[in-house]
C-alpha cells in the first residue's frame, strides 16, 4: 500500500514536488535542532558566506534545496524512469562519458552530495550499464524501499562490503561505470584526513584504489537542480588529476562553489569516523 502511494506521488509535476520539498526542509530546521546547528555550523566551517548577511541567506537556501532533495528523491525512485528523464533539460559534458566508452575504460562517477545526486546515475542508466556503491539506511522499514526505487533496467546497487567492492571491480573491469559518493565518511581504516574546504575531513581511499587498479576514467557529476521546479541539468567533467582523497575534495570544492546552497551542509562531513 505505501508503495502504491508513492507511486501516485511520484506522478505529481515537479513544481510541486519542489514546493512540497521546501515545506519539509523548514518542519526539519524548526523542529530538528541538530539539523539546524549542523546546517549553520557546517556553512560557518567552510567560511563560503563573506559577511552574516550573506551566511543566513545561504542558510535559508540551503534549507530549501534540502527539503527539495529528499522529496523529489521518493519522485525519482518510484516514477516511471522514461518520465523522470523528461526533467533532465540538458547534459553538459558528454562527450567526456564517449571518449571513455570509445577507449573501453571504466568510467568512476564522482557524485557528491550535491543538487540532485539521485538523478545522475538514473540518466546514465538509460543508456548503459552502471553499478552504485550505497550505504544501507539504518532504517529497516526504508531499505527495501529505497532498493526498489533505486534498481532499474541498467542500474544495479552494490552495499558498501566488500561484495559491493567486488562489483564495482568487476564493472570496471567488464568496460562498465560505477557510481560513488566520494564525499560519505568511511569507515575507520577505509580512509585518509585530507582537506575539504580549509578543514580535515575523513576521506574514503576506495576511489585511488579503484582508479589505479583499473585505469579507469575519474568523472565528477552532479545534477543541478533548476529554480521553479523546471527540472535538471547535469554536468559531467573530468577530475584533471590523479585521484588522490586530496584532489578528489578539490574537485568536490570547484563543483559545491558553483552552487554552494544546493550542497547538503546537514550531512556530518568533518565528523570522526
């Protein structure tokens, strides 16, 4: 019944869907008061905002894209994939994926917590294969709802265990792309301190690993989220430089400061593993 539910949500026009976000983004920093001091103190440690004016009104943004971000999550997971892909306006930086594909090497995705990472891997999915590391919810309830929404046609999930290790490797290896949130605090022991934004932040090292092992291609990508509800564009680029956990942060750093307010600044970056 909660699936069928969704599925009738999910069909609701984007704009609303957007409208319905920003409402959920304000209950959460009203009511929650560890998303709210996370959220400002996250956005203070990365010192983005040059004066207190500038800060609050980033703050006030970002709440919305985050409410916009889990809403139109459930939307993507359980919309019809064709429909869904209606919303991407526009792709920029393909010919970075083709000139992978044309070489037959593994693409690596880079897609941090930015704009719309749900909407990433879905695009590429229509078009070929690609498997996505993902960190099981904690929520019982939720998972096999997430892991419905998330697996379709080409897009397959690999859990962050060495199974899912294994899957990834073998993709890259097969000539196929993986998906990977470069910016999730690993474990203790799967990581280095390197620095996001002037601060220590735990970096996963699956990525130099992966990259060095495979000599596949590093691409950074994220879906940017459009005002209004008018949809996404994606933008793909390559990293320019070995995939150290070091440049991996800077290449996060270039693609959060073209739009700060659509990073997720709730998420526990600096936090020890």
């Amino acid at each position: 019944m909660l699936t069928a539910l969704l599925r009738i949500y999910a069909s609701l026009p984007l704009p609303m869907i957007h409208a319905l976000g920003i409402l959920i983004g304000w209950i959460m920093y009203l009511f929650d008061k560890k998303f709210s001091r996370r959220v400002r103190n996250n956005l203070l440690t990365v010192n983005i905002a040059q004066d207190g004016p500038a800060h609050r009104q980033l703050v006030r943004l970002s709440i919305k894209e985050t409410g916009k971000g889990i809403a139109e999550s459930f939307a993507i997971w359980f919309r019809n994939p064709t429909s869904t892909l209606k919303w991407v306006k526009r792709c920029d930086g393909w010919q970075y994926v083709e000139a992978a594909l044309a070489e037959k090497r593994g693409i690596i995705f880079l897609t941090p917590h930015l704009g719309c990472f749900e909407i990433t891997a879905q695009y590429y999915a229509q078009q070929h294969p690609i498997s996505v590391l993902f960190k099981p919810t904690e929520q019982g309830w939720l998972a096999p709802l997430i892991e419905a929404g998330r697996s379709q046609r080409q897009l397959k999930l690999a859990p962050t265990n060495m199974r899912g290790v294994r899957t990834l490797l073998k993709s890259l290896r097969n000539g196929e792309a993986v998906g990977i949130l470069p910016d999730q605090v690993p474990d203790l022991g799967d990581g280095v301190w390197a620095d996001f934004f002037g601060q220590p932040a735990y970096t996963m090292t699956l990525v130099s690993k992966l990259a060095e092992t495979t000599n596949a291609t590093v691409l950074l990508a994220f879906g940017e989220r459009l005002s209004w509800g008018r949809g996404y564009i994606i933008h793909i680029e390559p990293l320019n430089a070995e995939a150290t956990p070091q440049n991996i942060n800077l290449g996060i750093e270039r693609l959060v400061r073209q739009r700060p307010e659509q990073y997720l600044w709730s998420y526990r970056r600096f936090k020890q593993p």
